[in-house]
C-alpha cells in the first residue's frame, strides 16, 4: 500500500474536495475480494501516479462514511472530483476496467 494512504473521516472530505480526481476504496480486512482488490489498486495507482489519488476507507472504523455514500457491499470503489462523487463501482474489478473508468474521467 504505499501508493495508497487509509483515510479516516477527517481527512476524507479534505481529500476528495481537491479538483483532480480521487479514487476511494471502501473495504475491510476481513473481505475476500477487498484483498484480490488490493494488488490490482497498487498497480493502477502506480501507471497513474500524479494524476490520480487513491485512498482507502476501512468501512469497519469509519461506518460513517460508508452510510454517507449508501456503501451496502464491499469492495465499492467511488471516484471523487471537486467533491462530488461521479462514478461508482461495486464488486471486484479488473485491471483494464478500472483504467477504462479512470480514463474516462481524467
């Protein structure tokens, strides 16, 4: 994970306000597919370095955050710009999926 930083709820409205895009993982340690997820995470978040943040909610020790954006299964990826939510994902996701969703965006 070190491309990638757990937020809690303090530091999560702070870092998906910022203009660029911001991928937020919602997951727990106890989760299959959050842990097939995770790799799959590092590596997109190295091809994307500097032009695309990705950060990680523990929906364990943040209930909060995970109810504020109807988070029912886990792993569910949110892509934050200027801090509106506009894309969403839920389940495992492949590499080339992602990068087609990020790249839509960018």
């Amino acid at each position: 994970m070190k491309n990638m930083k757990i937020v809690n709820t303090q530091e999560f409205d702070e870092i998906t306000a910022k203009d660029g895009l911001v991928l937020v993982d919602f997951f727990a340690d106890w989760c299959g597919p959050c842990k097939m997820l995770a790799p799959v995470l590092e590596e997109v978040a190295a091809k994307y370095e500097g032009k695309l943040d990705i950060v990680k909610v523990n929906v364990d020790q943040s209930q909060d955050l995970a109810q504020r954006y109807g988070v029912m299964s886990i792993p569910t990826l949110i892509a934050f710009k200027g801090g509106k939510a506009v894309k969403q994902s839920v389940g495992f996701q492949p590499k080339n999926m992602l990068e087609n969703m990020i790249d839509g965006l960018l």
